[in-house]
C-alpha cells in the first residue's frame, strides 16, 4: 500500500514538471502618491496606501463612458417624499478570509468615519447629506441617530435631509470596512498586508511603503462585477512623474506613461497609436486663508484673479497638457456655465487698481508671500510646479509682489491646508461624483478650505435639495459669482492628460470612450479590470 501511495507521488511529481505553466500577466502602471498610511479609504483618503479602492467593492461607480453601475448593490429605489434611499446588495459577496459581506459593514463603515476624525466627513455631510451626520461628526448627537441602517444581512437604509436625486452616484465613495477585523485588531487590520482583507476585485501581495508602491493579484474571492482580466496589478507612484515614468516605459518597466510637454511630440512620432488624451473634470485654483494678511481684503484677491494670463499660462508653458480654466467647474461638467468662466480676463490695469484699492500701489508695501503646493505624480505633476513658476513671474511682472514657492508631500500640504498653515495654496480637485454639488461643495460650510460664508451656503443649501435642474442651475450660477465677487478662489486650468500606452495593454480600458477619451487610472475600478496585456 505505501509502494502504491509513493508511486503515485511519484507520478503526481512528474506530471507537474511536464505540464506547462501558465504565465501570469503583471502590468506596472503609475499611480497614487508616494507616502500612504492606512490601506483603507474609510480610513483616509487623502494620505491612504495607492489603490486602497480597489481592495474594496463600492456600492457603485462609473464606467468609462461615466455611466454609474452598480457593484456591491444590485439595485435601489427612493421614497415619495425623496428623503430615504434602499439599497439592496448582491447575494454571495464576501471578505477575501471567505467572511460574508453584509449591510452592516457599510453602514459600520460611515458609522466609524463619522466619530473617528475622518479626512472626507464633509462629502458625506454636504454631497451625502446623511441625516444627522453634522451632529454627529461635531459629537453633539449619538452615531446611533444617523440616518444609517441595516436593515438585513443585504439591505441599507440612507435617510438624508434633504432629497439628494444624486445620491447613487455619491456612493461611488462609499466602501465596505470588514467590522469583524476592526473588532479583533483596530484600525491596524489596515497597516499589515498579513491583516488586510478585500471585498473587491484584488487581493494585497505586498506593500512597500517607503514609496507606498503596492502588488495586488486577482482575487480568488471576488463574485461581483467587473472581474480582473490580468493576475497581477503593480502600482508604483514613483512611476507617476513623466521624467521618471517615460524612462521606465521605454525600458520596458512600465505599462504606461504620462506625458509632460517636451516629451508630447518625440512619445507622438515614435508610439503614435499609443498616444491616450482626456480631458479631466478636474481644476486647479487657488485658495486663500480668508482670515489671514493679505488675503482677508477682497481687493488684494481680485487683484490676482485679473492678473493671471490663462491662455498665454496654458499655450506656452502647459501647451497640450491643460486649458484655460474660468470656472470651478470644467468644460462639459453638468452645470458649466460660459457665461461665467469668460468673467475670467487677464487684466493688468484692472488687476494693479485692486491692488493699490488694497494699500499696496504697485505692490510697494506687499509683504512677501509663499504659496505652496503639493507634491505629486500624474497630471498634476506635469502642471502644477511649471505653473507655480509662472504664477511667480506673472505676479511680480504685473502687480510688483514677490512670491516664493514651496513644496510639500500630500500629508503636509493637506495638514497645512486644513491648519491653515499658510495664507495661499495652489490647490487641485478632481469630480468624484457627477453633479455639479461635487464642485461647489468643497466650499460649503467650511468644506476643504475652511470658508464659511453664510451667503453661499445659503445658496448651495438651496440648489442641492432643488429637485428641478433650470433651477439648479441658475442658482449654482449665482453661487459662483458670489465666489467671484468676493475672490474666494482663483480658477486657473483644467487639466489634459496625455499618456503613452504600450501596444501590449489591449482590452476597453485602454479603448477611447464616444467622446475620444482614455480614462486610465482614474476610473481605476472600470479601468484596471477592463485590460488585458499581450
């Protein structure tokens, strides 16, 4: 019997090293930003590990052609009075240690966002809307009394305060976090990739994080929608700089590469099938601390809006990689408005009156000032630094001032931002849902900069609970003028991204959508399951 039992190991051994072995597909792509804590965007989302997203599966989210699918919900409706929201979620889900997923880890999941100092509160109080999530989150009211329930192992319950007839697409942000390992470890089941579990499409292999590059596989688990069509996934922020990223791809290092402007047209005449465009809906502005010198005076804020050259600023320095933004909403964005954006001029004289309007005629008296930015990969490290050094010689060429500039990792900026830490940022923002209430929520009632003007807010209140579009619109218009009246922001580009994609990446990831558009990383979710690599 044991001769019997070693022949067929024998046997069994042999088999194995005849039979050929399939080749696992990798693609190296850039992405997220080199320093990340938690690998939990419930977490953080602004200092989290790179593509901590795609380890979960969220209620919903965009394809390429931004229409919202569903992913953990299969389906959902809204009450007659447009205040509670049902979502009921596939059968089958589960955590990658084979752990069932359920309602209550989403709703667990804005539950401990709510009382635990998360970085994103306000997108679920203004864009959400959750009932009692204000109250909550200042610690005046129980979490118990959100507007948050399971109702059963694969029903949530959302009541707002107002309608939100956008609220699918709000919860394209809203992510499972597994209550069973929290209970057992913390937050720390989200620091060590021996703890992590996944709901979504991809499983951690490894994470380094002194550049916070991570290895994901394809998850043996996952039974929702949009299966990985590769077997592993490399994301390597170091990646995301052009000056680095093009170097690799030419070497055969990366999958993918953006483009800054001097390597747009040599990437053009070698790969030009591989040349990728979009147009994000994204803006970069910039922001002040409304209390602080210089910046409270409005006069010295429409001084620099009138003194910016958006279109010498983006046909000269970003040529091909950013348009001329006058509008906190880009081009194309449900709620544009041209008819604000052209307010947008570059007017010297008018810009140098505001200043001496201010005390400072020709700048003489202007303290010096430091605007800082943040450190970063993608389109915005094609754009920003070049446009912080424009930005500095276009100020002291038309209003005499001298700007210094700084630059900071994403954590510091944001603690800076956030600490008001400094009275001037050149500060990015990306959609995260369609709606033009994305945009303009970044500056409700404190927000992302810390604004509070009692006007807007009683605007923006009043166009997000409007059910009719006209009306929306009109009102979110008179909200931006306000902004631009009293200079609260400074719209500068939207950005365009250009990349060069290897002919190996093939599948409709990589496939323009009807406008002529390649998404990539942005829409990781779609894009990331949608390739395949030759």
């Amino acid at each position: 019997m044991n001769a019997l039992v070693r022949l067929a190991g024998i046997m069994v051994a042999a088999t194995s090293l005849s039979a050929p072995v399939l080749a696992q597909t990798t693609v190296v792509a850039p992405s997220g930003s080199t320093a990340g804590t938690y690998m939990d965007y419930m977490k953080t989302v602004y200092d989290r590990g790179t593509g901590s997203e795609l380890l979960q599966i969220p209620i919903a989210t965009f394809d390429k052609e931004f229409e919202l699918t569903p992913m953990a919900a299969e389906s959902w409706t809204q009450s007659e009075d447009g205040l509670t929201w049902t979502f009921k979620l596939r059968p089958g889900l589960v955590w990658s240690d084979g752990e069932p997923l359920t309602a209550e880890d989403f709703v667990f999941a804005l539950q401990r966002a709510a009382t635990s100092g998360y970085d994103f509160a306000w997108y679920w109080d203004f864009a959400g809307g959750i009932k009692g999530w204000k109250e909550v989150t200042e610690g005046t009211a129980d979490v118990s009394t959100l507007g948050l329930k399971a109702v059963d192992d694969l029903t949530i319950e959302v009541t707002t305060v107002a309608p939100k007839p956008y609220l699918p697409s709000v919860t394209s942000l809203w992510y499972p976090v597994p209550k069973h390992k929290v209970d057992e470890l913390g937050d720390d089941w989200a620091l060590d990739v021996a703890t992590i579990v996944s709901s979504g499409p991809f499983e951690i292999e490894s994470w380094e994080k002194s550049n916070n590059s991570v290895v994901f596989t394809k998850s043996d688990t996952y039974t929702g929608p949009w299966s990985p069509m590769i077997d592993r996934l490399e994301l390597d922020p170091t990646l995301n700089a052009p000056e680095v990223g093009l170097p690799a791809f030419l070497a055969g290092d990366a999958d993918y590469s953006f483009l800054n402007t001097g390597q747009v047209p040599v990437a053009t005449a070698r790969y030009p099938d591989g040349i990728r465009k979009n147009a994000v809906f994204a803006t970069s502005y910039i922001s002040y601390d409304l209390d602080a010198a210089p910046f409270n005076d409005v006069n010295v804020r429409r001084a620099f809006y009138y003194a910016v050259d958006r279109a010498e600023l983006t046909s000269t320095v970003l040529k091909d990689i950013a348009i001329p933004a006058g509008s906190i909403l880009p081009p194309g964005y449900p709620g544009y408005n041209p008819d604000i954006a052209a307010e947008a001029v570059f007017d010297p004289e008018k810009a140098k009156q505001f200043l001496a309007d201010a005390g400072f005629p020709n700048g003489e008296g202007f303290p010096e000032v430091e605007i800082w930015y943040r450190e970063e990969g993608g389109y915005n490290g094609a754009i920003v630094p070049a446009m912080a050094q424009y930005l500095q010689a276009e100020f002291k060429e038309v209003l005499g001032i001298s700007l210094n500039i700084r630059a900071l990792p994403g954590p510091e900026w944001m603690d800076g931002l956030r600490g008001k830490k400094n009275n001037i940022f050149i500060a990015p923002y990306e959609y995260d849902y369609l709606d033009p209430s994305n945009f303009y929520g970044i500056f409700y009632n404190g927000g992302r900069h810390g604004y509070f003007i009692p006007e807007y807010d009683e605007i923006i209140a009043k166009a997000d609970s409007e059910s009719d579009w006209d009306t929306r619109y009109k009102l979110y218009a008179e909200a931006e003028q306000l902004m631009i009246d009293q200079g609260l922001i400074l719209p500068l580009v939207h950005p365009v991204t250009i990349a060069v994609v290897s002919d190996q990446l093939t599948g409709d990831g990589v496939a323009p959508n009807s406008l002529g558009f390649t998404q990539l990383d942005r829409l990781g979710h779609y894009f990331f399951t949608h390739i395949t690599k030759q």
